[in-house]
C-alpha cells in the first residue's frame, strides 16, 4: 500500500484494510453516482400514476411537490386536502411517489408475470389447448424485460389505485390486456370476457425524520429505494478522503473554507467512507432499511465495522 502526500509518494507499513477489488468497486459505484445526468432546476420529471390514485371513500391524489435543499420531492397528495375539505382521520393524504410507483409497478410485474393469471385472462378455463399455448407464447414475447418496461404499461392497463391504511388495491384492466397482447387472435376465444383482477398488497407510511417513506411487504423487499441525501453524502465522503490523500487538499479545515460550510459538517460526513462496504454498497445499491437515514446513521458511529454492522438493522447490509 502507497500514501500520496502533496505529490511525494510513501511506502505504507501495513497491509491495506480494503481489498484492492471492493475498493474498485466502490469507486466504480460512487463516481457513477456523482457523473449521473442531472436533471435541470425545474424540470418536472413525469408522474406515472396521475388520475389513477384515490383513497378509499374516492378523493383522488394529484402531483405536487417540494423543494429543499436544491432538490425537488415529488409526492401524490389528497385533492380533498388542498382543497381544505378532507377529515384527518379518513386515511393516508400524502404518498412518496417514486415508492407508490415502484410498488405499484413491482405488483403489475409479479401479475404479469404470473402464468396461471395470465392465462386466466387471455383464455379463461374452457379454450383449446392449442388457442393456450399460442395465447402464452404471446404473453412471453409482449412482458416487458425490464421495471421501466413494465412501468410504461401502467397507464393502459391499470385502471385504478386505492390506498388505504396499510394497504394499496391496484385493479388492472383485464380486457386491455387482452387487446394488447392477442390483437385480432383474441376473436378466436369465443366470448370470452373476464372481470377486472384486483391485487391488494400490505403498504404501510412512515415518517423517518423530516420524510414519509412508503414500507413495502417482505415480498417486495428486493426493490431498491434509494435515499439521494445518503448517497450524496458517501460520495462527498469518499472523495474528501480521496483528496486528502492525494495531497490536494490539506485538511477538513481547507474543505470547508473552500466549499464555504462548517468544518463540523464535514468532520461528520468524512466519517462515511469508513463505513464497511458491505454496508456502503447496500446503501448505493437502495437496499438500506427504509428507516435509515443521515441523522439515524451519523451520531455516534463507531469506527469498527463489527460494531457498525451490530448497530444497524440486517436490512441494512448486504
């Protein structure tokens, strides 16, 4: 292991605490997340389930949004709530509305996916054998390969979305889906017709410091959520190590006066790139517990990783 220090190069006198791979590996991660395309102050990125969310008693959540800290939050909120005329008591008022979508697309996937639902929709119980097996090799080649994929069918083929406490009913328009995928073979069914499927899932809010966060059910635990304010932060770490290191800064002090903020604040962000990969690729990856976030993860983290992986919930690590 070699030490930088303003452009002299020192033999270290120890074995390195990172493996040469996973350090790469971070890097690769981190410097992709800071040379992400960024979206444009004000640009509004488009809301995936306007007109089809509503909560139980049939008030619809519409897109708005905040601003803080330079970065825009979307959210879906009450109609009934801006307009002032929504009881408290009558349900969730304001959902995160890349957790909602990802949820809602994660179940679409699952259905679609599903070759006993799918059959139910394109044939029903009494076609041919022959009409199944063309009508599913059909459904496989149209599924989409990806969530992105999936997600641009969410407009045509769901019809509704009720958010209820603890729980999110998407219905999904079986005839749509039918038209879709057989066009004109669909004729060949007879008379086919079947009702609209209902798939209702366990979806709790919580708020985690200054945000709500959508809990997903264990099932849908795979999907990633990441937190832009963690990743930014691990980011800001490694790089302020990174050029300390390389003799490029000289110190905590030098960050701070030359990025104009507090020396306190980047002794408490530094502390991030110590944290053990597993658990810094986790976060990177959206896989940290929906609970977590700067101010659960910086007072008093404590330098070993044994210790820091005991501290913070399985959820959380790789």
């Amino acid at each position: 292991m070699r030490f930088t220090i303003q452009g002299s190069v020192y033999p270290g006198q120890h074995e390195a605490i990172l493996d040469r791979k996973v350090w790469n590996q971070v890097q690769t991660k981190l410097k992709a997340n800071l040379q992400a395309p960024r979206r444009r102050a004000g640009q509004a990125k488009k809301s995936l389930l306007t007109g089809l969310l509503y909560d139980s008693v049939g008030d619809r959540f519409v897109p708005t949004h905040s601003v803080k800290g330079g970065k825009r939050y979307r959210y879906y909120t009450s109609q009934a709530v801006i307009s002032g005329s929504k009881s408290v008591s009558s349900g969730p008022t304001r959902l995160p509305a890349e957790e909602i979508e990802k949820l809602v697309i994660a179940k679409l996937q699952s259905f679609l996916e599903s070759p006993r639902q799918m059959q139910e929709v394109l044939c029903g119980s009494g076609a041919k054998p022959a009409y199944t097996k063309r009508a599913m090799d059909r459904a496989k080649n149209w599924l989409p390969k990806t969530s992105e994929g999936i997600g641009n069918l969410v407009p045509d083929v769901v019809r509704r979305i009720i958010v209820r406490d603890g729980s999110v009913e998407v219905t999904v328009n079986s005839e749509m889906i039918r038209r879709s995928v057989l066009g004109p073979m669909g004729s060949d069914s007879g008379d086919h017709r079947i009702d609209d499927f209902s798939i209702t899932t366990q979806a709790d809010l919580k708020r985690c410091g200054g945000e709500v966060r959508l809990l997903f059910p264990p099932d849908l635990d795979h999907i990633p959520r990441n937190v832009p304010s963690l990743t930014k932060a691990l980011a800001r770490a490694h790089d302020w190590v990174d050029r300390i290191m390389k003799g490029d800064a000289p110190n905590q002090r030098a960050i701070a006066a030359e990025l104009g903020i507090q020396k306190r604040y980047v002794g408490h962000i530094i502390r991030l790139a110590f944290l053990a990969p597993d658990i810094t690729e986790a976060i990177l990856d959206g896989k940290q517990p929906p609970q977590l976030n700067l101010r659960r993860l910086l007072p008093r983290l404590p330098s070993s990783w044994i210790m820091q992986r005991q501290r913070l919930p399985k959820s959380a690590r790789k």
